[in-house]
C-alpha cells in the first residue's frame, strides 16, 4: 500500500486535504469519489518523504 495525498471538494463547495492508503492512484481515486462524490478529487499525489 502506498500513501496518496488528495485535495477533494466537499459538497457544500469547500475544499479539505486529506490522506488516504491505496494500491495505487487509481484505486485511491475510486475510494475518494465513492466517498465524496464524482469528479471530487482536484488533486492527488504522493507525498514528498524528507
């Protein structure tokens, strides 16, 4: 699994930053629209390890 970190707009028009585990950035795509909504996701990547 690896960590993806997305910025999602939320239904009622804000936006959040979350994190989120998944094989890869497809599935994590299809994990953040089931549960925001589709076309959600306006950003995801992995985050940058120091």
């Amino acid at each position: 699994m690896e960590e993806f970190v997305a910025v999602v707009r939320l239904p009622n028009g804000l936006t959040q930053r979350v994190t989120i585990q998944a094989d890869d950035s497809g599935k994590a795509r299809q994990m953040l629209e089931a549960q925001y909504g589709r076309g959600c996701v306006l950003t995801l990547d992995r985050p940058q390890r120091w």
